[in-house]
C-alpha cells in the first residue's frame, strides 16, 4: 500500500490557508496513487492554544468536511488530519480519519503535553482502524515517548502506526531515536507527519516512514513536502515472530502472562 505524509507549516487561524494546503497535498497523492495521506498535528487550526482560534477551527471543519469526504472518495484515498473537537462542551486535540464514508472516525490525544493542559481535555481511548485490508493506530506527537501506546495499538492489530506531530527542534533527540523505537520493538510500519517551520516553537519537521526493522526507508528534507512509501505488510509477521536473520520476534516471545505482576 501507498503511504503517503505532507510536511508543512499550518498557520494557527488561517483555516483557509490550511485547508488549500491540504486539497494541495491530496492531489498530489492522489496523482501517485496513494493510499492514504497523513498531516501534521492540528493541521487544520494550526498549532496554537489559543482558544478563540480552536473553537473557530472547530466550526470551519464542520463546514468543509464534506469538501475533503468528496476528495477521499475521488482518489479512493484515507485523509487522516489534526483538529480540535469538542466532546461535552470540552475541547480536545484530535485526529480525523475521513475514509470515504460520511461517518468521520476521531482520536483524541490522550497524553497532553505542556500548555495543552490548559486548553485541552485529554481523550479516554485509542483508535484502531481498517482500511483497504490494512489496520492503523494513531499515536500523537508527545505520545511517542509512551511505549505502552504503541504496543497496545499494535497488540490489537495495528500494522502501520500514524503520528501527526509538532515537535520541537530542541527535543531532536527525542524524536530521532522514539520514532525509530516504536516501529522497532512493535514490528511496524511508522509514519509521522512533522510540523515545520516557526510558531509556538521551532518545529523540527523531518517528517519520516520508518520501517519494522528501525531504519528510516524516507524522511522529508525541506520545509514542505510530500513524502510517500509503498508498504508490505505481509512481512510484519517476520520481524514479530520469526527468529532469523535480522528479525526481532519480540510478539514471538512476549510473555505477557508476567505483565501484570508487581514485586514488591
């Protein structure tokens, strides 16, 4: 399957500007044949807490949804997308899956990061979904330095992990060696999609499709881009179960029955 993920620079308020970013991006996935597209961290809004700006987001997705639904189903293509939504008069930080069905799947960022504490309500819940015979989990920016997330998205099926960021430069470190960790230990596929570009801080970007075996297969090199992989599941269960060769077989040999006890 072809993966594909958009490295650029959504403006915090500029919904339109943002939208055109993305129907940009999904035409040029499209035009390859892409499977599904993945964009940064509250692409829509834009990185921000600002709550004037997340409540106004909120009502512009509302209205242009249908816009991107019609794009999916043009190119026979998953648009997974940041955006606030609110749940019980709460706002939270989320991810929208459009896969050419009027009902939109959301994730909600469950681990917040910093300031997202003041302005976001954190979700209760991970997504698994499927899609062309494919299963994804989403992960968001901050929640890849919690293994547990990862494993358990992989634990209930997910083949190819999906993580919008927007991550700063100063954590490089971070990003470098998380991103290739999960995809590692979990025998998956990786893809993030990396803010770039200056705002609430200086975005790192090196937005990147990783492989099961930890190495990066492609990374963004400029400040905006299309980055895309063809990706065979088929050979995931080697990398978790096999032991030979370069594979890790850590499902294999898992022993999960040891997991819920404590020494005291």
């Amino acid at each position: 399957m072809l993966i594909a993920a958009a490295q650029f620079s959504p403006k915090p308020g500029k919904f339109e500007y943002n939208l055109k970013k993305h129907i940009d991006f999904i035409e040029k996935a499209g035009e390859i044949g892409a499977s599904l597209i993945l964009f940064p961290e509250l692409s829509i809004s834009g990185y921000t807490y600002d709550k004037n700006i997340l409540e106004d987001s909120i009502s512009f997705f509302n209205e242009v949804q249908s816009e991107l639904l019609k794009l999916s189903r043009k190119y026979n293509m998953a648009i997974v997308g940041g955006v606030p939504r609110k749940v019980l008069s709460e706002v939270r930080n989320s991810v929208f899956v459009i896969k050419k069905k009027k009902e939109i799947l959301f994730y909600d960022k469950t681990h917040l990061f910093r300031g997202e504490k003041d302005v976001f309500l954190p979700g209760e819940r991970f997504l698994v979904f499927k899609f062309q015979g494919v299963r994804f989990g989403i992960l968001i920016c901050y929640e890849i330095g919690f293994p547990e997330i990862s494993r358990v998205l992989a634990l209930n099926g997910a083949q190819v992990l999906l993580a919008p960021f927007a991550f700063s430069k100063e954590r490089k470190n971070i990003y470098e060696i998380a991103t290739r960790a999960r995809a590692l230990e979990n025998g998956a596929f990786l893809v993030t999609s990396s803010t770039s570009g200056k705002g609430l801080m200086d975005f790192i970007g090196i937005s990147r499709i990783v492989g099961p075996d930890g190495n990066v297969i492609t990374q963004a090199r400029r400040k905006e881009e299309l980055i895309y992989a063809d990706l065979d599941v088929s050979k995931l269960d080697f990398f978790r179960y096999k032991e030979e060769g370069i594979s890790h077989a850590y499902f294999l040999n898992r022993k999960k029955e040891l997991y819920r006890s404590v020494i005291r």
